[in-house]
C-alpha cells in the first residue's frame, strides 16, 4: 500500500529580549549557574510578574511577517506541571487567547514550484529552567539561568507532508525570524527548538492517523533522519497489523531511532486557568500599525526584487537571500561595483567558499563589501584579469592591503599593451613550431592549446582575449 | 466526585489526602462542582469572556536589565546547593 506522511511542527523560538519575559533578569546566553535567576525567576512568595513590552512586539512582529490575525486582546494562562526546574509549579503560557493567530508561511518543493503551510497560532509563554541529572550521583542540579527567558511557540496546521517539506518549513521559520531580528535561531544553542507530529494514512484518505509527537529535535539534518525514521516506523507497524499508540517519542540521534519517552505514567492534565497575576494584554491599531511600518523586507520579498531588480536567477537569489546579512552584502557590494551579476557570482561563489573554509560568518567576513566592489571595478576596467581577481581576493583575505595596494605592489596589472603581447606570441611560436605548423594546417582546436602557453608566459597578466586574437591574426598571416 | 478522582487530583497538585480526609474533601468538592453547574446554566451568549475581574489593562515594561546576580544570597535559602546548583532528590533514575 501506498502511505502518505502528515507532519504538523511546533517550534519554539527563544526571543532575543535583554530580560526575562516577566522581570528585569538577564538572558546573556552562557552565564555561571543561578546567576541570572532571581525573586521572581525562584518563585519568592509576593513576588509579582511585569509583561517584557519589548517580548510583545516581538511576537506581534513575527505575527505580521506571517500575515496572521494579532489579538486584540491576549491572555495568559497558568499551565501546571511539578517539575524541580520549574519553581513555579506552572509556566505562564496562552491558552485560548494566544497573541498571535492564524497565519501561513510559503515554502520551496523540491521539484520547483512553492506551497503554503498554516500556521495554527503563535503564543508567548515562558522557558523552564535545566535540570542536571549527570552532574552528581546523590540528585541532580538545577539551574535557573534560562527559567523565565521568553519563548514564541509557533504551531503549524498538519499542512507538511515529507521530511523535507519539515525541514523546508523550518529554514524558511528560521529566516524570518533571523530578518525579523527577533531571535538568532540558533538550534544548537536551543534559541528554536521543534517538536513534530507525525502520523502516516493510506495515499488519498481523508482522515488522519493516529499521531505521535516527537520532542526536542536540535537540527536541521536531524529533523529530517527523526521524521523519516517515525514514518518507517509507524509503517511498518501498520503494515504488521499493529496499532499506533498516540505517545510522546524521544529522537535519539546516536542511534537515529525514536523511542517512547520513560515516566509518564499519569496522562498530561495541565489544569490551565487563567493567570490570576496578569492582566489582560491589550495591542491597539495604533501600536500595529507602529509595528508594521517597522517590518523590514521579508525573505520572499527580497528574493523576487533581487530576481527583477538585478536580474538573479532564481537560484542565486535563493541563496543570496537565505539570510539577511548575505543579502544586506550582496546589496552593498552590486551598488558599489555597479555590476549586479558579477557581484552576486563572487558573493555567492568565491567569498561563500572562503566563509565555508574559515568556519565565519558574513558578519566576520575578512573582506569588506567596498574592497569587494572595488575588485569587481578592477575586472570591469580591464586592470585584472578574472583569474588574477582571485589571487588578489586570497591576498584582501589574508591581509590588511586594499586591492589598488596588491595589483600595484606585485606588479599584477593585466598587460593589454600590444606590443608587449606580440612579443609574447613570437616566443610562443618559437617555442611550438610544430603546434603553429598545425594550426596553419587547419587544426583549429591548437590555437588554445597556444594561447594557453602564452599565458602561463605572462604568468597570467596578459589580457586573454587580446592573446587569442593577436595569435590568430599573426597564425593566419 | 468519587474517591478514585480525589486521588488523581491529589496527585496531579501534590497534596496529600488521607483515606480518613478523602470522603470529606469530596463531599466539599462536590458542593463547589454543583455551584458551577448552577453557574453554567445562566445564559452567557453575547457576554464577552471575562478573564481577570479587574477593569484594567496589563502594564508594560521596558526590556532592561534591572537585577543583578544575587546567586550566594540565594543558593543560602535553599535546603540544599552544590557547585552553584540548587540541589533535589534525583528526578530520574
């Protein structure tokens, strides 16, 4: 039989405040154990929680990127579980009034083409704290650095249906929030976290299979390999003649397997009710409309401009717009050197490949957007050739000399002098009597064979069209 | 409310109700529960929900780091610390 995958994903996205969604406590990731856990992050009785404005916007920003509906008025909710990372006995979250609602997200397919993902909802709600159950034999540690620090849980309709499509949502989630400045989504670091639902029902049915949900996925790649594993897994149950049990697995990367998660044998009862702590939140037009005006230009919007403005194809626009900072680059570096196409060739090919080889950012890129440019100038004018570009691109990486600097200082100007040139292809022919003799017999294809000699002659300065050209010309005579 | 439900609610808030307790906190629980049937009997359409009795509006603060470590002070008031770690019977085997 022939099964269909139905994936629904609820991704948490740690939102990038100073402080603490309800007090003034640091977020700095890697700080010392309990040093930036306070009164109100402990639970200290009296101790009263304060709405982070800078949180709200935040989520009301995301809401708008994704051209959802934004609640007027949001509540939160006391949602309740014991658990010693969790001082409160319950963590503030939405219920029914969540901040953000419906909405929908554009994805790439694979075979071409794009498809539109519901998004559920979105709902602010605060982390928990870690538990260390390795650091001693008697009992385990807790740390509260992270309780408190302010999270947008973003719930998917059951819309995905491949790994890929899975992961395809993700980095497009992940590139919004990244241009949206809204959180560095970094998974490694657990700033977007997801959990996925999966279920499989015979190709074309109407109703859904029962589901399983899969929790803290920390990657890309491993959202995919725990996504397919579950599938096979349910499948070939089904195919048994077994039944799915609606659980909660645990994804083991190690041995890329899922498994059922140990010790809940009480069924998850929440017992929500409205947190009696916090008042109603209140978003008015004016403070929408404030938020709007402040959107910067979305992925989707950028690459469709960088396809007409500069004339990208598709595919390097993709790529230069998959994060905001290589795009805020490419921009720089095409306006500056005035030519978009080659601009978006080194960008994406040449200084994507030195970034790869370094392990750094754009951000940390060696070379600047203006030395970049002004290289690309250099090609355009005829002062370098193409290949000696990047000879001069190694060197800008590698050192503090601009690109005027290196040409000059190691003699690295193209020759475009004819004299010179000739001077070059009379030793060449020299050299290769018998080459010239069958190029002169009509054996076309030597001629590059020549030319490339003259080249390595003029260690690569000689302008190459004016060698082809002189070459033929004076073969031909 | 039978005692199998009291049980299950103890467990669920981590209250413990003795056998001897159990009949009177479900006769109790029994009144309240009979109070909210009589109250979801009134008909509410065209009432908007009412989440805080209060007429007022949540507060906003600004995103600023205003408190500063005071891990010592408060590592002190827990029955047990190590290694600046709070300090609990372990939660999995």
């Amino acid at each position: 039989m022939e099964w269909e995958t139905v994936i629904g994903l609820e991704v948490h996205v740690q939102l990038s405040t100073r402080s603490k969604l309800f007090s003034g406590t640091s977020t700095a990731f890697g700080a010392e154990p309990n040093t930036q856990a306070n009164i109100y992050d402990l639970a200290m009785p009296g101790t009263l929680p304060v709405l982070n404005g800078e949180a709200l916007r935040m989520a009301v920003r995301f809401g708008l990127a994704i051209g959802a509906e934004i609640s007027r008025q949001s509540i939160f909710d006391r949602k309740n579980y014991f658990y010693p990372d969790l001082p409160k006995g319950y963590q503030t979250s939405q219920l029914d009034y969540p901040t953000v609602g419906r909405g929908s997200i554009v994805i790439p397919l694979d075979g071409g083409g794009e498809k539109r993902i519901g998004v559920t909802r979105a709902h602010m709600e605060e982390d928990a704290g870690k538990s260390l159950h390795e650091a001693f034999t008697d009992g385990s540690g807790i740390d509260l650095n992270r309780a408190g620090t302010p999270l947008l849980e973003i719930v998917s309709e059951p819309d995905l249906r491949s790994a890929k499509e899975a992961v395809a949502y993700l980095k497009k989630l992940h590139s919004i929030v990244r241009y949206l400045d809204i959180s560095d989504g970094d998974m490694s670091q657990g700033s977007m976290r997801c959990d996925a639902n999966v279920s499989i029902r015979p190709m074309g049915a109407s109703e859904f299979g029962t589901r399983t949900e899969i929790k803290n996925i920390n990657s890309f790649r491993f959202v995919e390999k725990a996504i397919n594993f579950e599938a096979r897994r349910q499948r070939e149950l089904l195919e048994d003649g077994g039944e799915i049990t609606q659980e909660t697995r645990l994804y083991d990367s190690t041995r890329d397997e899922t498994r059922p998660m140990r010790g809940k044998e009480v069924a998850n009862d929440y017992r929500y009710f409205p947190e009696p702590d916090l008042l109603p939140v209140v978003i008015d037009d004016k403070l929408i409309e404030q938020i709007r005006t402040e959107l910067p230009e979305l992925p989707d919007a950028r690459r469709q401009r960088f396809a007409a403005e500069y004339g990208l194809s598709p595919y390097d626009a993709d790529v230069l717009t998959a994060n905001r900072e290589m795009a805020d680059y490419f921009e720089r570096v095409a306006t500056a050197c005035g030519d978009a196409k080659l601009a978006a060739n080194w960008v994406s090919v040449e200084l994507q490949a030195l970034l790869n080889r370094e392990n750094l950012e754009i951000a940390d890129s060696p070379i600047s957007t203006a030395n970049l440019a002004t290289l690309i100038q250099r090609i355009k004018d005829g002062t370098i050739s193409g290949k000696i570009a990047k000879t001069v691109f190694e060197q800008l990486a590698s050192g503090d000399a601009g690109v005027d600097e290196i040409i000059e200082q190691q003699g690295l100007r193209q020759v475009t002098d004819a004299g010179e040139i000739e001077k070059l292809i009379d030793q060449v022919i020299a050299e290769n009597a018998p080459q010239a003799q069958q190029f002169r017999n009509g054996k076309q294809q030597v001629l590059g064979y020549l030319v490339g000699q003259a080249m390595k002659l003029s260690k690569g300065k000689a302008n190459p069209a004016q060698v082809n050209q002189l070459l033929r010309d004076k073969l031909e005579s | 409310m039978d005692k199998s439900e009291i049980d299950k609610i103890a467990t669920l808030a981590r209250l413990r109700v003795s056998p001897a307790e159990a009949d009177e906190v479900a006769t109790r629980i029994g009144g309240i529960l009979t109070l909210i049937d009589q109250m979801q009997s009134v008909d509410t359409a065209g009432v908007e929900p009412l989440a805080h009795p209060l007429d007022a509006v949540q507060r906003l603060r600004a995103d600023e780091v205003t408190e500063t470590d005071r891990r010592d002070e408060l590592l002190a008031l827990a029955p047990s610390s190590r290694d600046g770690l709070f300090l609990v019977p372990k939660v999995i085997e």
